[in-house]
C-alpha cells in the first residue's frame, strides 16, 4: 500500500492494527515526522492528507513547507479551524492576512475547498472547519519567486513586522535593523527612508510573461509607511532583500532553501 498513518495514540494505533491489519500506521509524533527522509523511504514527493489536531496547525503546516523545500511533500489536504483556513487564503488589507497568508501564498497554490459544519464530527467542536488544499510549488519555482532571498531572512522579516501589525512597517523592522546594523542609526534610517531595490532580471522577466505573483512584487516607495497587511508576499520577499541582498539586480545568486525555516527546532531531525 502506498497509505501510510501517522498517529500518537496508543489505543487509536491498535484499533487500526486490529481492522485493518494491512494498513501501515507509524507510531510516532507528528511534530517529530522526518519528511524529506520518509519522501526517500517511499520513493518520491509525499502528498498529505489528514484532520489536523486543531492546536498544532500551524506547526504541521509549517513543517510540511519546510520540507517541501527539499521536494519531499507535493501537496496537502487537511482540514482546520475554519478561522485558520481564511488566514491561509485571505488576501492583503483584511483583518485574517497574516504571517500564514505570507508564507503559504508564496510558497503555495492554496484553495479552501468548502466549509465544514461541527455536526460531522464526534465529538462536536465548538467551531466550523475547513477543507484546505496546498499544492506546494518546490524548490525551483520557490527558488524563481525568492530570486536569491533567503528564507531565513524573509522569516526575521516577516515576524518583526506582523508582531506589531497595527504599526507601520517602519516602527516594526526599526529593531531588526538595528541588529543588522550593528546599531548604526544613520545606516538604519537610510534604509527606512531608503527606495525600493530595482526587481532582479528574472521578477521581470516573470512580470512580463503575465505571473501573477511577480505582478504583485514590486515595493511603492512609501513602503515603510504601509502597515504589514497592505503588502503581498512577494513585497515581503523584495524588503528582504533590501536588507539583507542580494540586491545585484540580476537575481543571479540562488536562494538557500534550508531544511528548517518555519518549522520549530525541537521538532523533527530535519
């Protein structure tokens, strides 16, 4: 069988050894799972599918983009909170857009199936659910839409700013600026005050073939007095660069896709 579970109850477990003694179950935390090395034990990109315990999602779904940067998982349908799905898919200037709509938009083709009412669960939860597909893009069209980026980075970006999202996007990246600077205050407001970064040549190539993401990449100039709501992704993606390079216009350098970026240390090997 190419089904194999992932379940950390040890009654669940045996009720599944015992009415289906042909179904592979993996007794393990989901938190711990290793993708890119249970990608090479089935032989290719996995694809997902499962109810996600409604407290861990986002930490499932972020460990599921890390390892899609090693081409390990292909796609996912899950169910969540309905709450959480809109974050997934809600588009700039509304309340849910958020650090999960930066990450799964960019890394992403991300649709929310239908709704799910509590009645067909048992027990009831006290909230409506979601039907979420994610079909991961990989590593080279991720690497395309970063253009040299790294993703570490882009992380620190991100964070900084949706961690005060009533503020500007100024006041939010001020102290990780400054970190990046050495706490050079004149080099910190040439950046803040500073303009957008030119596209590197494959943004532009990508804009003028109609991608609709590359579309949506360029920075207005008063970028650092928008709040993190207003810009997309792919603007999230050209701050980076702006602060951390490579800003040579050529988007000639590759982009480091490491096996953690969102993903929590302590889970998982990789």
């Amino acid at each position: 069988s190419n089904l194999q579970c992932i379940e950390i109850d040890d009654r669940s477990v045996e009720l599944l050894g015992g009415k289906h003694p042909m179904l592979r179950v993996s007794h393990q935390d989901v938190l711990q799972v290793d993708y890119p090395a249970l990608a090479n034990d089935e032989g290719g990109p996995l694809s997902i599918i499962g109810n996600l315990p409604y407290y861990i999602t986002s930490q499932i779904l972020f460990a599921l983009a890390d390892a899609s940067h090693s081409d390990s998982v292909r796609s996912a349908t899950v169910t969540m909170q309905w709450e959480v799905g809109k974050r997934i898919v809600a588009p700039t200037r509304t309340k849910d857009y958020g650090i999960l709509s930066v990450v799964f938009q960019l890394y992403a083709d991300c649709n929310i199936h239908f709704k799910i009412p509590p009645t067909v669960f048992y027990p009831q939860p006290k909230v409506d659910s979601a039907l979420i597909g994610l079909h991961f893009l990989g590593p080279t069209q991720l690497r395309a839409r970063l253009a040299g980026v790294n993703p570490v980075n882009l992380r620190s970006v991100v964070t900084s700013t949706f961690q005060q999202r009533r503020k500007t996007v100024r006041n939010g990246l001020k102290p990780l600026a400054l970190k990046m600077f050495g706490g050079d205050k004149e080099r910190v407001k040439e950046f803040l005050d500073g303009a957008p970064c030119p596209l590197p040549q494959s943004v532009e190539a990508a804009r003028e073939a109609g991608d609709k993401f590359a579309l949506s990449q360029k920075l207005p100039d008063d970028w650092a007095k928008k709040r993190p709501e207003e810009l997309t992704p792919g603007q999230f993606v050209e701050i980076t660069r702006m602060l951390y390079g490579p800003n040579d216009g050529d988007g000639g350098v590759e982009s480091q896709l490491n096996n953690k970026v969102w993903r929590k240390l302590k889970h998982g090997a990789n």
